[in-house]
C-alpha cells in the first residue's frame, strides 16, 4: 500500500483508543467510555478550540491500557460533539470523524494518551476516466443495495441519503459506516487513501457479505450478527465487551436478589433478555439499562423500623414545635393504633391548612423524626403537568418516573413520611391534571397498587405516610380534599410568638449568627414585643425570626467594632436587649401598634377577613353625598361582596322607619362604600353585618365604636349567619387590640378552638340579628332603647317584618 503525507508538520493530538470500532470520517456516532485515560483524553479534546480526537482501534481488544504496539497506525480525527456523565460513572460522547491521519509517535507524561499525528493521503495515481468514476460509484451502490436485501438491521432510509452522495470518498466511507464487516476488513478500508481503490475494495467486501448473508438467512430469515464482525455504534465495551458482559451479569445477580413481586421479576427477566440481544450502544439499549436501574433502585420490600412509642414522640414533637396541638395529638393517635395492632397499617393522609410561616413543614420533619422514618419532601408549587406525578411512558425521549417514585428512591425505604408541599398551588393546563393524577396516590384504597407510567408495575403506597400542607383549603378540588384529613392550624397569637421567640428563634439566631461565641446575650420579654408589635405583621413567625436575626447581626457588628477599638483581651461581654436597643438597632416602626381606629368615627366600623396570612381587620368606610340615591362601592371587591353590600343596603332600607330616616333618603342621597387598601382583592360574605353598621352610621350620625370588630353574613331580612375562619379573625381582632366581638351565635360552637388568652381578653358578644348588632357597635346612650320606635314610616306603609325577639316595639 502507497502511502504518502500532505505536510510534515505533526500535530498534537488526545487519543481515543477503541475495541472492535472503526469509525469513518462522515460518520456521526455515540461512544460510551468507561477508562480513566479515556475519560481525560476526551475531556481534553472537548476543550480544544477545534475539539479532534484520535479514535483508533486497538489490535489487542483485552487490554485495558494499551500503548502504542497495541494499537493501529492509521486512524480517524474526530470532533467531540457532546460529552454526558451518567450515573454509572460511564461517560456517553458524540463524536463525529473528520479525516484520516497516521500516528508518528506517543507523546509521554500525561495523564491521558496522547499522539503526534500527520495527514493520511494517498499518492499520486492515476485517476479513473469520469465514465469508468461514475460506473464505479454505481457499482458500489447497486452492491449495498444487494446487500441490504439480506441484511435488514439496517434501516432502508441509508440507501436514499447513498444516492445522493457523489463524492467517492464520501460515499465510500458513509457505506463502509453501515456495513458490518470484520475489524480487519475495517481497518483495511480506512487505510485506503485512494478513494477510488477504497470503493472498488468496498464493492468486493460487499458481494462477499451479501453472498454468505443470503447463504446463511434461507427462506427470507433475518441473519444473525456474525461472530469476530463490529456493529457501527460500538464503544469501548463493544458488543462483545467484558464490560458489557459483567454489566448484564451485575444485573441478573440484582433481579434474583431483589425481593420483586412476581409481577416486577417476569418484567425486568424480559427486559434483560432484550438487552443482551441489542447492540449495547444503541439508543434503544440505553433506554432499557436506564429502566433496568431505575426498577432495581426502588426499595421494593425496604421498611423502615417505626418507634412505637407514645410517650416518646409526643416528647419529641413538643421538644420542636410550640402548640400545634390538633396534629401532634393526630400523629401520637397513629402510633398508638400501631402500637395496639401490633404491626405497621395504613398510614393516615394528613393535610396541614394555615398561612405561612405557622410551622407546616417543620412539622413534618418532626413526624418523621417522632417516628424514626426517612423524610423526603417534594415541592408542588407550580406543577401543571400530570406526568410529574405519574411520570412519562417509555415511549418518550427522556422519560422519567413522576416525583412519587423519585422521592421512594431518594428516601431508600418503602415507608418513609413524604411531604407534598404547597398542594393547593398546583395548576392545570392542556398536559393534564396533576391534582387528578394525586387522586390515586392519596386514595387509602387504590394506592396500594400505584402504577407510574414510567415504571409500569403496580407499587404499594400503603406503608407511605403522606402529609400535606396548603395555605388556602379551597384551592383544593374538592375529589381531592375528600382523601385528606384536614387539620387548620390557626395563626399564632402575640403569646404564642413570645413562647416561640423565647426557647427556639432567639437560641437558633444566637448560634447561626455566631454571637453566641463571643457573648452573652439576652433579649427581654419587651424587646421581643417590640418585634411582634411594630416590626412584624404576619400570622407565623418567619418574618420575627428574620428581625430577630437582624437583631443578632447587628450586635455582632457592633460587638466586632468594639473589640477592634479596645484590643484583643476585650472581656466576654454581656448584651441585654430590651425594647428601646431593638428600636435603636432596627431604625422606625414598620407597623402601628394598633390597625383598629383610634376613636369612633362616623361610617367607619371595623371588619375581619380571612387572608394567606392569617386574619386581619377590614376597614369599612361609607360616605354620603348630595345625590339621586346611586351607590359606588370600591377596593377591588369581588361578585359575593358586592352583593353583600346590596343586601347590606336592602337591610338599612327596611329599618329606615326605626332609624328615624326620612322615606325619601334613598332617592336624595349617593352612598360610596369603599373598602381602604384597593389594590388587595376581596371576596365573600362575611363583612356583611360590618357593612349593615357602618351604613346606619352613616345614615343616622351615630359614630361605631372604635374597639368593636364583627364578622357575619348578613340577610334580606336582618339574620346573621355562620361565617368560617373565626379562630384567625378572633387571633387578628386580639393582635390590633379590638376589645369586644360580635360573632354570628352559630359560631359559637367553634369557641372552643379559640386559644384561652385571645378568648380571656375579648368581650364575645354572639348574635342572631343585625338589629343587636347595631345595638353593639353604634355609640348608644341607651342600647336598648334603639331600634324600639320607629319615627318616619310605619311598618305597614312599608310592610317589613317583626324584629327579632329581645327588641321591643310599638
């Protein structure tokens, strides 16, 4: 063979040693790279300018650190296209060949093989008449033709993009690509520089295989792949790899180990038999390894080893969290079940309602603590996509298992406490429902057999504590609230968050911050109320936490200032921060003291609402003007509101003749009610009695008292009806210093939820009636007497109903 070289000029090059693979320039193909020296030498090439590679074939396929007798002389340069670990510890590269180059020498002390290379080209010869290049090429083309008759592996679409190639070097080595032929033969066609010698050796190889294939395959019957021949797509491994062959028995030795249900074990011994029948470096064989490793990965017959012991975890869940007494009790009730039984049951799906920062999530990790099992928490905020909880079938490029098997994986056992956080936050769009996929996995009586798409293969949930938390309860689809155990944890009150600040933020902030280190610091019953009252607003305790770590880092500022100043045998010194130090530390009040008025007003009485944060006070202000008896009502409310302050009106109306109103108010005079904070929106019927007092204020002059609050619905005919969330608007009339409640008599029921110290300092005052309600609020010299003679039209002119019992008319 005459050989001869472009330019004497060697350049550097990594080296990409090969077992039974010879790659063509054209070719594009992936490689799975297992050695050390492999790994680097691609590392390096990918970060060249123009990323080549030297991929050669070895001589000797056993060795796994071959030298330069071990390997070929003539090779391909190819550009590293992609490199991707996987989680074997293997790396997957694209690489694509570019041209032929002959290996001078090896170059030494690198951590990866390396070679001086020059161009591979052929000598001059004599070039074929452009009717004997086109016979030729036609020759060749008609042969593979032939050959892909026998051979059916390869798919007939190679043939379309062959005839469109002219160029016989490039039609030459894009063929000898798909052929598989023996190594030898391989290598003697990238040896050949000639193109046209090359195609005229290519269209011999090419009768010889389509000869013995026919030969081999009577009656039509697919061939099998040839012994000592290399498939296109080979890695280091090859077909024929020990590597591959100890991955398949690594793999059959995990199937009979694992403790598989019948089901799962029939699946995974098919799966591996269509495995070792597959060319180990096809797309479709990496589809199946992967599902391979995620199926064994699982901890099918795994459990974890509860503490069933009562006392203990009740210890454990008052030691972390302050209050919260309606889940604790629920969690100590479980393992008091599984205590009496004897054995591990169906765990409880439990779902925590309040607003942030009330210690939803901490509480969790607790119950998995409390418990002695595996905590995995899994985020649903934002989730729109069913397939991220059943996962994507296998048909799919880059299918995955959905987040409920992800999170058994990651948790190693098959009962561990998984936490879906923020389910009321879940979304749908044209990919599906994901609160209907959760259907199944919260269902005690399906999850049993839970089948993610991916995995395909029933999986029982049953062991699986579930607890989830959610800010709004009715942003749950009601199919799924109904396989929840809903469990509201209210709004802390400022005695709570004293108890809380006192034996967990402070401590917490103190060493997070470091300054327990260097000094003493104490924070005063005061300071801390300081932080409650006029720098905080919320209904948890994540923003007190975030200035009481403001707090800490400011004196560690200070503390390093002063140490600096006075020298290194500073003394340990002692901080006691009280009220006037955390004002002086912080800068203004962020927040009033008190939301509720500061003296009674006209039209103005003081509502409560419910929001993400807790409850709050609701501000209702009603103005009269000159007018043709229009009403405005403003503060972005929504459809129920607004009806609300219609009935509300409808309500005043009817009472006109009580309230000393003249008949003809509603035609002389426009109301505006607006609701102050516009820019927050708000829904619902609750505010209607508030609404009901500050229009009769409005109408009769007589101020509301500024330390009432009052929540209820509110009828055509004056009745107050039940209304929900009183425990949050009960904590937030305590927080702004509301003295006395008015609450539908209907509630009263839930009283017994209310903490004691907000109950202690309030005056309840339970209703039937709005006729009592106004007798509450408004600034009367004689309550009683109100509402008992009517002074401008008479019952019978305007044909309204009796008032309630208890108000007494003529």
């Amino acid at each position: 063979m005459a050989h001869a070289f472009e330019s004497p000029t060697a350049v550097q090059i990594p080296v990409l040693p090969l077992r039974d693979v010879v790659v063509f320039p054209y070719m594009v193909v992936p490689l799975f790279v297992g050695r050390d020296k492999s790994v680097a030498a691609l590392e390096a090439a990918f970060a060249r300018p123009d990323n080549d590679i030297l991929i050669v074939a070895q001589l000797n396929a056993r060795t796994n650190d071959p030298v330069q007798e071990d390997l070929y002389d003539v090779a391909c340069v190819g550009a590293v296209k992609n490199i991707m670990r996987l989680p074997d510890g293997t790396v997957k590269v694209l690489v694509e060949g570019r041209r032929r180059a002959r290996i001078v020498r090896f170059v030494d002390g690198l951590q990866y093989l390396c070679a001086d290379v020059v161009p591979y080209a052929a000598d001059d010869q004599p070039e074929p008449t452009p009717g004997e290049a086109e016979r030729l090429r036609q020759d060749v083309r008609a042969a593979f033709e032939a050959y892909l008759k026998v051979n059916r592996r390869i798919p007939p679409e190679i043939l379309m993009s062959v005839t469109a190639i002219d160029d016989p070097s490039q039609l030459a080595d894009t063929i000898a690509a798909h052929v598989g032929l023996k190594l030898s033969e391989r290598q003697e066609l990238l040896a050949l520089a000639a193109p046209y010698a090359r195609l005229q050796r290519l269209g011999e190889l090419l009768a010889a295989e389509s000869e013995q294939l026919a030969a081999e395959t009577p009656g039509g019957k697919k061939s099998q792949p040839q012994q000592g021949k290399s498939q296109p797509g080979h890695g280091e491994g090859g077909e024929q790899s020990d590597e591959f062959k100890q991955e398949l028995e690594e793999l059959a030795k995990q199937i009979a180990d694992k403790p598989l249900s019948a089901e799962a074990r029939d699946k995974l011994e098919r799966e591996l038999k269509k495995l070792k029948m597959m060319n180990p470096m096809s797309a479709e064989a990496g589809v199946v390894r992967t599902y391979l490793e995620w199926v064994l990965a699982l901890p099918w017959a795994t459990h974890s080893d509860d503490k069933l012991d009562v006392v203990a975890a009740r210890a454990v869940l008052d030691e972390d969290h302050y209050g919260l007494d309606k889940p604790k009790e629920r969690i100590v009730e479980y393992l008091a079940v599984q205590q009496l039984r004897g054995e591990v049951g169906k765990g409880p799906v439990l779902c925590l309602v309040g607003p942030p920062g009330v210690g939803k999530t901490s509480l969790a990790k607790s119950v998995a603590k409390a418990l002695g099992r595996k905590f995995v928490r899994i985020s649903l905020g934002g989730v729109r996509d069913e397939a991220e909880i059943r996962g994507h079938r296998r048909t799919y490029v880059g299918a995955l298992p959905g987040k409920i098997i992800a999170a058994l994986k990651r948790a190693g056992t098959s009962n561990p406490v998984l936490l879906l956080d923020e389910i009321d936050k879940m979304s749908m769009d044209f990919r599906g429902d994901p609160a209907a996929a959760l259907l199944e996995v919260l269902d005690p009586e399906q999850h049993h057999a839970f089948v993610d798409h991916y995995i395909d293969l029933d999986y029982d949930l049953s062991k699986v504590l579930f607890i989830t938390t959610a800010n709004n309860l009715p942003n749950i689809p009601w199919p799924l609230q109904d396989r929840l155990e809903i469990l509201e944890l209210g709004g802390y009150t400022e005695y709570d968050k004293l108890q809380i600040a006192q034996h967990y933020l402070v401590p917490r902030q103190l060493e997070e911050t470091g300054l327990a280190k260097v000094a003493d610091v104490t924070l005063a019953t005061d300071a801390i109320e300081t932080l409650i009252r006029c720098y905080t607003r919320e209904a948890g305790v994540r923003s007190l936490e975030r200035q009481i770590g403001s707090v800490c880092r400011k004196l560690g500022t200070r503390h390093l200032t002063t140490a600096l100043t006075e020298g290194a045998d500073t003394p340990r010194k002692t901080y006691a921060v009280d009220g006037a130090l955390v004002k002086e530390l912080l800068g203004p009040e962020k927040f009033k003291r008190n939301d509720a008025e500061e003296k009674d007003r006209v039209g103005v009485s003081n509502g409560l609402a419910v929001t993400a944060t807790g409850g709050d006070l609701l501000l209702v202000e009603v103005a009269l003007v000159p007018g043709k008896g229009k009403m405005t009502v403003t503060g972005k409310l929504g459809e129920v509101m607004k009806e609300s302050v219609e009935a509300a009106l409808t309500y005043v109306r009817s009472r006109a003749h009580m309230l000393g109103l003249n008949k003809e108010f509603a035609s002389k005079i426009d109301l505006h009610v607006h609701f102050p904070e516009g820019a927050i929106p708000k829904d619902g019927p609750s505010a209607g009695i508030a609404i009901a007092s500050a229009l009769c204020s409005a109408l009769t002059q007589i101020p509301v008292r500024h330390d009432v609050a009052m929540t209820g619905e509110i009828t055509l005919r004056g009745r107050v009806l039940q209304i929900g969330g009183l425990k949050e608007k009960m904590i937030a009339a305590h927080r702004a210093g509301i003295r006395r409640i008015v609450v539908p008599r209907e509630n009263e029921r839930d009283l017994q939820e209310i903490p004691k110290q907000v109950t202690d300092a309030l005056d309840i005052v339970f209703v039937d009636h709005a006729d009592q309600v106004l007798q509450n609020v408004l600034r009367l010299d004689d309550p009683k007497a109100f509402l008992a003679n009517p002074t401008a039209l008479s019952r019978d002119d305007l044909g309204i109903h009796d008032p309630v019992e208890g108000v007494v008319t003529h």
